[in-house]
C-alpha cells in the first residue's frame, strides 16, 4: 500500500527542482525497468501491480493496484510499474571518439529519441547545454526505452568544451556543405541545435566544419528537419564514413 508522503514524493519528481533535490528520477514499463536494473541505476523503491520482477528484494519491492498506480504515474495511461531510482553522478568526458553535443533541446521525446539513437550507432557520450531539457525528466526517460542506461550524458558549458576541445567540430546548418560529399572522420564533436532556432549563434562562430542534409524536393519549400530525424541521418552518416 502507498503512503501520502510516498504519493507526495513520487509525483514531485515530476519537476526538475525536486529531482535535483532528492537525487530521485523515476521509470515506468516492464521494459525500461528491466533496463535500468541491469545497469549502473540504484533502485529505491519498486511499485508493481503485478507479481513481477523476481530479482528485486522484497524490502525494496511494493504490491499496488491499479488506482494506487494512477496517483503516481505520469502516463495518460498507466502501466504496470514504476520504479524510483537515484541519479548517479555524471561520469568525465572523454575527449575523445565521436561525441554528440545538444544546444537547447526542449522537448522531452526529441530528447529520449536521440538518446536512443547514441545507443544505436555506438555514441557514448552525449553532452548537453544547460538549457537541454533535463534528461530524467519522466519523458525523456520514457522516450528512451532504456537506452538511458548505456550512454553517458553530461549537462556543461557547451562553448567552454567547445573552447578547449581538440577534437574537430561539426555543426549542421541550412548553408552547410553536402554530408553526403564530405570524408568525414571517425573522430569529433557533432552539434545539433535547438528545434526553432537551430544552433546558438555565439557557439556557431567556435565550429569550423558546417555540415547540411541537402533537400531533394522539386519545391524546395520544406524549412527544415526535426531534431531527432537529422541527428539519424548525420550519425548514420558519421558511421558510413
């Protein structure tokens, strides 16, 4: 059975301030659950309606119902599960390989796709502007399918990494050469920028090799790709390479 102060915690993870607060995030789905147990998450508390997840400790495993699991799910629809875990603490870059960069990505599923992505193409490290919606937000965790649980992301200064870095820097612009002419290495920083207004106008200046996913329609009409979408074709590119 929950407690009101289990009720009252669970759904404050909802907000940025008190995930950061607590340390706290929480998962929901058999799936990613399953995931993030496997990985380097510690589990709190896991809060099941089903006689589920035999390899979690009794003391730490609580049996809800349904209505119980309606007054801390941050679905439409609930699942079957949740499960609180705490935030580890980020990992250092290494200045090294392909690393994918965010500048002010806001929306939640953007996030969590991209984050998949990484995992598909074998990137490790996502950094991530300040301004990049938070990565434990309930959506973007959901959006992930697990994937959060095998690539490191961090949230710095994106133009002092950018400053330091030796690494070569690509960014993706409307006036960009052809990625589909271009040898590109194996090794660098790929910027991708926020969904309105593209990549931040101080950090453009710092990247040397501009990069764009040429249009091949008659009209020419289309402004540009969603986030998510290019940062697919630019990484399948990367590994093409």
């Amino acid at each position: 059975m929950l407690s009101k102060n289990q009720i009252k915690l669970i759904t404050s993870l909802q907000q940025k301030k008190q995930r950061i607060a607590s340390q706290l995030f929480f998962a929901e789905g058999i799936k990613v659950i399953h995931e993030l147990l496997e990985s380097k998450f510690e589990l709190v508390h896991l809060y099941t309606t089903q006689n589920d997840f035999q390899e979690v400790s009794n003391h730490k495993k609580v049996l809800i119902d349904d209505s119980e699991l309606k007054k801390i799910t941050a679905l439409a629809t609930a699942n079957t599960c949740l499960a609180v875990f705490k935030i580890p603490s980020e990992k250092k870059i290494i200045d090294s390989g392909l690393i994918l960069a965010l500048d002010s990505v806001r929306d939640p599923g953007n996030l969590g796709t991209i984050l998949r992505l990484c995992d598909w193409f074998g990137i490790d490290q996502l950094i991530c502007s300040r301004e990049t919606v938070d990565i434990y937000n309930p959506k973007v965790v959901q959006a992930t399918m697990g994937s959060i649980a095998r690539v490191n992301v961090n949230y710095i200064d994106l133009e002092s990494f950018i400053v330091q870095t030796k690494l070569p820097v690509f960014g993706t612009f409307m006036d960009g050469k052809n990625i589909y002419k271009e040898n590109l290495p194996q090794e660098g920083i790929i910027i991708m920028g926020n969904e309105a207004n593209g990549i931040s106008p101080t950090l453009e200046t710092l990247i040397q090799n501009r990069l764009t996913i040429p249009r091949f329609g008659t009209l020419q009409k289309t402004e540009s790709l969603n986030v998510a979408t290019a940062t697919a074709i630019v990484l399948s590119e990367f590994r093409r390479g």
